[in-house]
C-alpha cells in the first residue's frame, strides 16, 4: 500500500470515528484529506469503495444509515463499541506489525494532519465527540532516523550517517542508496545499497547515531524489482521464524475480536448460546501469552481446543470477574 493511501485510510478512520454522525459520500470527500487528488466524481467514486473494502477486510466495521427521514442520501460511520478493543498482549511479531500502524502517529506530519482533519470535521458542521478517548494510543516509538529516511526512500535519494555496530563503540560512516524503511521484531530497518562495501545491506534504525543526510539529488536511486525488502531483513538477521508450536480452535463472534480475526484462519460457521460466529484456528507461537492475549477479548472468543488453553482463559476470565464483583 502506498504512503498516501495509507495516510488516507488513516484520515477516513478518524473522521468516521470522531463524529456520532452519518457522514455522506460528498461530505467525506470535501473533509477527508486525499479526497481532493481525485479528478472526477467517477473517480472519487472508485477510491471511495476501495477504501471502504479495504477498511472492512481489516477488520473495521462500517455502519450504513441515514440521520433523519428527510436525507435522500446514506452515510457512514464507525461505531466505537465494535471498532476498539480490550486489553491484549502482543507477540514480538505482532508488535512489529502495531508499529508499522502506528509509526505516523509518533511523527509531527500526520498528527498535524490529523488535527487539521477535526478542524475541518467541525467547520463543516459536523459534531465531533471531543469526550471519546483517542483512536490510537501509541506505545511503540519511531527512531529519529524514521523520516528522514522515509522521505529519501520516497524521493529516490542517496544518505550519509553514521552507524554503530552491536557491540562496538566505535561509528563508522556509511553511504547508502535506500529501497525502504520496514519493520522486523518490534526493530526498525533501513535497507539500500551500501556505496562503502558496494553490495546491499541493511542497517537497524536504532544504532544510527546523529543525523541522516541527503546526499546527491533525488531521483538517482533505484530499486531492484525483485527484492523482498523483509525477507532481506529476516534473512540479514541470522534467525528464522519460529514454528507454531500448537494449533487453537476457537469461536469468534461475528464483527468482533478483529486482532484474533486478522491471526487466525476460518475454517467453518459456529452458533454459541444463539450468537452466530467464526469456527476458527489459530497457531500459537507463544502459547504461555495466549491466554491472557484471547481473555482480553471477553466473550466475543470461546476457545474450544485445546482443553488446557480453554481452561486457562476461563481461569483469568473468572478472575477478573471476581475483582470487578
């Protein structure tokens, strides 16, 4: 997905939770930034029910309706009692992925954005909840170097920096072409082709010390069409991922438990105490955290097998029960 995409569906999210309004096609196209770049009402159109499919194969439920009797036209919105979840603990892997969601949030661009966005929102009338606690609370931090490497990737641009290898004291200058910025086990990864050692590599964001600086002018880098930036990182790293060591059946509720959603595999249909749902199974990398990971979710996941997981979470389950009693 590219960055202007991406920067959209994060406006559009926003928007639609920040109001208890329905919000129409051509109300959405005239406050949501990214709508203007569109050159037609066909267009907007198409942009429009593409984002919309691609917000609800990630899980985001969408509500359709209208205000009052009187609109000739349907709207939309994101209800906050389907789209946010309860307290779950991540995976390293899963963390990595939260990151890469949220790495924008930690930068001034998008929070500025997304601030100008709810100007918009209440100069065009429309009620925007100013007590709904915030739709993304950030708790994995970008590096310094994250944008100023991001924006030489986007404009094709060579950098200079200095680096620190593990272990090692001393900094070492490095010359680099960038193919992108991506994320691997909660770390940050810049990955180019080294000018010093004349061969590709990557380096950790982390280990970069003082500031990154263009060099050249932009345009003069290219990217391999066949590199895999994140099995490059994967690989360069010298481990492999680990192997599932179990499989959970579960019950998901429908329109509910979007992190279990997006992990796990549907294998079937499955009604529980009249609720109709997902028969789903999950591999469990970290089977000691799974439980407190799907407890988090409350009733919305029913483990089904394994009896010792099953058990687990109905033991936190309980336990939580009791204190709020």
């Amino acid at each position: 997905m590219s960055t202007a995409r991406a920067e959209r569906l994060v406006n559009l999210v926003l928007a639609l939770l920040s109001t208890r309004q329905y919000l129409t096609a051509d109300r959405i196209r005239g406050i949501v930034p990214g709508y203007t770049d569109a050159t037609s009402d066909e267009a907007f159109s198409r942009m429009f029910e593409r984002d919309k499919t691609e917000l609800r194969e990630l899980g985001i439920p969408l509500e359709t309706g209208r205000n009052s009797v009187f609109d000739s036209q349907d709207g939309y919105r994101i209800a906050r009692r389907d789209y946010e979840l309860g307290e779950i603990e991540l995976a390293p892997d899963e963390a990595a992925a939260v990151g890469l969601a949220v790495r924008l949030w930690d930068s001034p661009e998008l929070t500025g954005q997304a601030q100008g966005a709810l100007v918009k929102l209440r100069a065009a009338g429309v009620e925007v909840d100013h007590t709904a606690p915030p739709v993304v609370e950030s708790r994995v931090r970008t590096e310094p170097a994250f944008s100023p490497l991001l924006a030489a990737v986007q404009c094709r641009r060579a950098v200079r920096f200095d680096y620190r290898r593990s272990g090692s004291p001393e900094l070492m200058t490095r010359t680099l072409e960038p193919w992108g910025v991506v994320s691997w086990r909660a770390r940050w990864y810049v990955v180019g082709h080294d000018r010093d050692r004349g061969a590709p590599r990557c380096f950790r964001l982390s280990r970069i010390v003082g500031e990154v600086g263009p060099i050249g002018a932009p345009g003069e880098v290219d990217r391999p069409a066949d590199v895999n930036l994140l099995e490059f990182v994967a690989g360069s790293s010298g481990s492999k991922e680990p192997a599932p060591v179990a499989t959970a059946k579960l019950w998901i509720a429908d329109r509910r438990a979007a992190g279990v959603r997006r992990r796990a595999k549907p294998v079937g249909r499955l009604t529980v105490d009249g609720v109709e749902g997902d028969l789903a199974e999950l591999e469990l990398y970290y089977p000691e955290s799974a439980a407190d990971w799907i407890a988090g979710h409350g009733p919305d996941v029913l483990v089904l097998e394994p009896d010792v997981l099953a058990k687990a979470v109905q033991e936190r389950l309980r336990a939580v029960a009791g204190e709020s009693a």
